[in-house]
C-alpha cells in the first residue's frame, strides 16, 4: 500500500485507494513506526473502516495501530448520528477496556523494602487468569443494578467514595444502559467476575513517577518526581466479549434487511436508529458500566492491600479512569458544521483538551500521563492512542525466551512480577510490543495530548 506522507507524523490513505472508501484515511506514524505496521493488515483495516455507512470527517489510525477484528485496534471513526450506522467490531469484544491511575502519599523509597510483600498482597487480593471467579459474590439483582448504574453500586457497598466518580469518564456511568438487552449467557459469564483483572494484556502496575515533562499540570495531580502511583488495566471481562458475539451476529442478519454492504463481515453494522442499533447500544453501555464498575472494585481491593502493608493512612485517590473500547455520542465540528456524532474507538481513548490521557507501554517499559490538546478536536475527534500496540502474535511472543527468563531479567531491572501462568508472561514480554517512546513521540508532536510524566514498573500483577 503506498501512503502519501503529509508531514513526519502524518501520512493519508486517499479515498481513491480502493472502491468503496466514502473518505481518506489519515494515520498517525513516523517511518520506523510504519514499518512494524506495515507486517499485518491493520492498514487495510483502517481503509475498510472509511467505507461505513455515513462516515464523517476521515477515518483514523493512531500510531499504535494493529489488527483487530474488523477494525484495526488504534482505530477511530466517527458516523452521522441520523445516517450512520453502529459497529460492534468499531468498540471489539473487550467494552470499555480501559485504565484506571490511582495517586498515592507513598514514595519510590517507602515501597522499595517492602515491594515484595505488596506485589504479593495485591496478587492475592486482586484475582487474576481466564475465566475465574472473584472475591465478590452477587446477586442478580445486584448486577441489574451494576449494569444500570455503574460504580455508584460499589460505592453503595463501602466501595470507594463521590470523588472516585468524579475523576471517572463519563462518572462510570452510560445513560440508556438496559441490562435487559444483555444475554443471559453474558450475565452469566460476568456475574463471577467483578473485581476481577483477567488475562492477555490486562494488569496491575506498581510505578514511580519517573520523570516530569509538565510540572504545573503534574502539581495539579500531584505528582512528583519518585511519587508512587498504581495503573489498573482492564475491562468488562466475559460480559463485554458475549455482548460483543451476541450483536455481531444479529447485526450481520440486520444488514441484509436494511441493505447495507461493508468489505468484511467482521464490520458487521445496523443504522443507528434502527431497534437493533439501538439495542446494541444499550447493552454496550451496560457493558461499559460494568466495566467501570470492575475497576472500581479492583481500586477498592488494591487500596486495600496498600493498607495492609503501609497502614491505614496509606492515600490513594484516583487521578482519572478513560475507556478505550466504547463508541460514545458526541458533538464535534465536521467541515464548518457542529455536528451529533456517533465515535467509534477502539484500542484509542479520549483525548478532550485537558483531560488526563493514558498510554501504558508494555510490562518493563515505560508508561506515561499526557493531557489531551485541541489538536485532538481538530484532527481526532478528541481522541488519541490507547497504549504501545502489538508488534507480536501471542502465539509469536511464546517463541524465544521462556517465562522463567523474562522474569528473572525484569527482576535484574528491579521489577518484580507475579503471573498466574507461565505463557501470559511469555506473550505479554516488552519486545512483543512497538516502542513505547516512538508511539508518545507521535501523539505529542501531532498536537493530539503532551507529555505530563513519565512512569516506570517496579512491581506487575498479570493473569
């Protein structure tokens, strides 16, 4: 595919790429960038996404693009909310996957002795791995009530407090959210699961503010330098992934009724307006709800097992929680209109200016806190990229250095991990992933969000 470079950060796929394409494709990269992207078929993904169904503005891939299903994960686009149609494929099977920083009063210096006791502690009460039950036993009413309201129900169960909701997007909570438009199968797998981190590449990160780039802004979340923050990566569990099954399915029936024709199935799509578009979006939101809801129950766990090893007055509010799987209404400037969009973003998280944005690199790299700019209105629908990005098949990553290895290198670098099973460490090793470095420097200098601070590992948790 040949991309016409616009400047070092910025390179376009022309509509008149292939038939179809309603709009250009814009992709953020540099060139060593392009050529890890180049290896899979993410850019033929990001051009399948200009060809929806009232696509506005141009399609999007952010710097740590890769293939997904139907969508690219770093892909975004947004659609007319009258004319454009929803995709499941557009948010993925993880809903509202997303990260959660917690600050701390403790510093590098207090967490070091006592590093190993802490990652243990939090290993034991944050359960981890595939499938797995939690501590949390709820009734059927109770996750209605999840599914409906968000992590208001953990806060009405001494989990956490108001301010918790106030640095959460959105405050955790989807209006329209209809937990009768998710499955029972889907309840079923989520009910166990609350308070749970899960596999792949979902974790808990123990980090130290590594570097300050914005000392206002980092004041103003108070971060300083050593400072001791905690990043909780996860999502909507087995309830988000049936949903997800569930609506591509009957979405793929709903587009022979309403004569709608994508490039690949895995777009599967219905009119937004349309009962099933809007059933799928009422059960996505119940989904994310639920999946807001996860994070706040594992914060409430890790604050717990904070206590437990630096005592009761051990402080740890939330700095932000942003999704990075979701499709939201929103308005937006399009040409020179003000426009209700529909925005689809997945593996891309929020980027309005001066919200807080997250981009984890991968276990032993660097992570890093930027704010959200209004190049990102202009160019992203206020939307930047959600992490490192895959460079790496999991089935690739196994090949090579054996688990045992990883961890004992990470542990020469002073970080320790805990992992339920040898093979989420061996597909989650830091070279199964893109520079970390390279995918913050393209955000930044295309104007999308800046630097605030850098963060560095010193203790995982990984299922």
């Amino acid at each position: 595919m040949h991309l016409e470079k616009i400047d070092d950060y910025r390179w376009l796929i022309p509509r008149t790429y292939k038939a179809g394409m309603r709009t250009d494709t814009l992709v953020f990269a540099n060139e060593k960038l392009l050529e890890a992207i180049r290896r899979d078929q993410s850019l033929e993904q990001a051009a399948n996404i200009a060809m929806l169904p009232g696509i506005v503005g141009r399609a999007l891939a952010m710097p740590d693009i890769h293939q997904g299903y139907g969508f690219p994960i770093g892909g975004v686009a947004a659609v007319d909310e009258q004319h454009g149609v929803v995709s499941p494929g557009g948010v993925g099977f993880d809903i509202n996957c997303g990260v959660r920083l917690l600050g701390s009063s403790l510093t590098r210096q207090d967490v070091k002795p006592k590093l190993r006791d802490l990652v243990h502690q939090l290993f034991r009460d944050v359960p981890s791995g595939t499938g797995g039950s939690g501590h949390l036993h709820i009734s059927d009413g109770d996750l209605n009530h999840v599914l409906e309201k968000g992590p208001r129900w953990a806060i009405e169960h001494d989990m956490g407090s108001e301010a918790d909701l106030d640095h959460t997007e959105e405050r955790g909570c989807i209006a329209g959210a209809d937990p009768s438009a998710v499955s029972a199968r889907a309840k079923q797998r989520g009910k166990p699961q609350l308070g749970t981190l899960g596999s792949g590449n979902h974790f808990l990160e123990v980090e130290y503010v590594d570097e300050i780039f914005d000392e206002q802004t980092a004041a103003q979340y108070r971060l300083a330098k050593d400072r001791i923050v905690l990043l909780i990566h996860t999502g909507s569990r087995g309830l988000g992934h049936q949903v997800c099954t569930d609506y591509v399915a009957q979405l793929d029936e709903a587009m022979r009724r309403y004569d709608l024709h994508v490039p690949d199935r895995q777009l599967a799509c219905a009119p937004i307006h349309s009962p099933e578009g809007q059933r799928y979006l009422k059960a996505m939101a119940a989904s994310a709800n639920f999946a807001w809801t996860n994070r706040q129950c594992i914060a409430h766990a890790a604050r717990g097992a904070f206590k437990r090893i630096f005592g009761e007055d051990t402080h740890m509010p939330v700095i932000y929680d942003v999704a990075h799987n979701i499709a939201k209404l929103e308005t937006h400037t399009v040409g020179d209109q003000k426009k209700r969009v529909l925005v689809h973003r997945k593996g891309a998280t929020r980027a309005f200016p001066g919200q807080p944005v997250f981009i984890p690199g991968s276990m032993g790299t660097a992570s890093y806190f930027l704010l959200g700019q209004e190049g990102s209105m202009r160019e992203t629908f206020g939307s930047a990229c959600h992490g490192a990005g895959r460079v790496l098949s999991r089935s690739a990553a196994k090949k090579g250095a054996t688990a045992k290895e990883i961890q004992k290198e990470l542990e020469s670098r002073g970080i320790m991990v805990q992992s339920l099973t040898r093979e989420g460490l061996a597909e989650e090793k830091p070279e199964a992933y893109k520079d970390i470095e390279a995918v913050v420097d393209v955000v930044h200098n295309a104007g999308l969000a800046a630097r605030v601070a850098r963060l560095r590992p010193l203790g995982v948790i990984k299922g």
